[in-house]
C-alpha cells in the first residue's frame, strides 16, 4: 500500500537560513516547493527579485495580503496533495492560526505533517542580511527591524504535538544540514 504524501513547513523569523535549506531539501527529496515571498511576489505581478522595501503591515506586506499568500500556498499545497505528491512550504507561519490551516489540510488527506523551525543566533542573522541586502538576486525584502518587529509577533509553536515539531539550528553547511534534517524528520514523520 503506498504511503500518504507528506508535508513539510519550514518556518520561523526571516534570515533563520528556512529558505536555503527548504528549497535545498525538497530538492534533495524531489519534493514539491513553495515560498512565501516568491508567491506574495507573484500574486502582486511583481519578478521574483523585484525589491519592495514597504514597511511591515503595508502594500504587499499588508495583513489582508499576507491572508492571500499563505491562502494560495494553502491551496497549491492541497493540490499536491491531493495528487498524492509531498510538498514542502516555506514561510514565517508566525500565527498560530496560519500553522492550524496547514494542520487541518494534512488531517484532510491524513498526510503526515511537520514543522521546522529554523533558529539560528542573532548575530548570524544580521550577516545574512547585510548579505541579502547586497544580493540582487535576492528575493526577500526582510530587513533588521522587520525581523525585530516579527520577533516581537511570532507567536510560539506551543500547539503542535511533539511528533509534528522539530527546532532545528541552521548554522552550518548546508550539505551537512540536510544529512542532518533527514536524519531527524525520518524519525518524526516515520519515514
């Protein structure tokens, strides 16, 4: 009998190092991805690495917009599903009504599902974004104080069941990450 399809979240505050390592897992597992910013970008007609330095709460980084990102990462991921394909979601996912949507979906096709939070030490994320800051390639618009003010509102994963949460450090090579991420979700998802 061929397993459910699996869904992974990869979450926590910007420059955590969640995009790397999600986009390069998925990769690795051949798995469906989705990014928050890359979506929010595409629902407003923008290119990927089109820079939007609005403030948090404005534009395209309004609440109501904010609903429609994770709404239609909510609906491609489904339509994985559905198809019987794993997918893979990256996103802040700060809300703890955001994350319940993701878990009532894998209820709905009984896909196992788990949450990675990315974490990594202050001083890491500020190199990462200077360093996205000179990126013209980057896709993120995240800033310093857009990462104070969303640390201020990230609500912790304190309702996920144990089986469905991993905090996971992402200091590090990314090679040696994904050995590692692999090695922890197939313990979690039972894979």
């Amino acid at each position: 009998m061929p397993q459910p399809p699996e869904l992974v979240v990869f979450f926590g505050l910007i420059a955590t190092g969640k995009s790397t390592l999600a986009q390069a897992w998925a990769k690795a597992r051949s798995m469906e991805y989705y990014n928050s910013d890359r979506v929010r970008k595409e629902l407003a007609g923008l290119a990927a690495q089109c820079s939007r330095k609005e403030s948090l709460d404005q534009g395209i980084y309004s609440k109501e917009f904010s609903r429609k990102t994770y709404t239609a990462l909510l609906e491609r991921a489904e339509e994985n599903l559905r198809a019987g394909r794993s997918v893979v979601l990256d996103g802040s996912y700060q809300a703890i009504e955001e994350r319940e949507r993701i878990r009532e979906l894998a209820r709905r096709y009984q896909a196992p599902v788990c949450f990675v939070l990315c974490q990594c030490p202050e001083f890491v994320v500020k190199e990462r974004l200077a360093m996205r800051a000179k990126d013209s390639k980057a896709v993120s618009d995240g800033r310093w104080e857009i990462y104070l003010e969303q640390k201020k509102r990230f609500s912790p994963p304190d309702e996920l069941e144990k089986t469905q949460l991993l905090v996971f450090s992402t200091e590090g090579e990314v090679d040696v990450l994904i050995n590692e991420l692999t090695h922890k979700l197939e313990k979690k998802i039972g894979r």
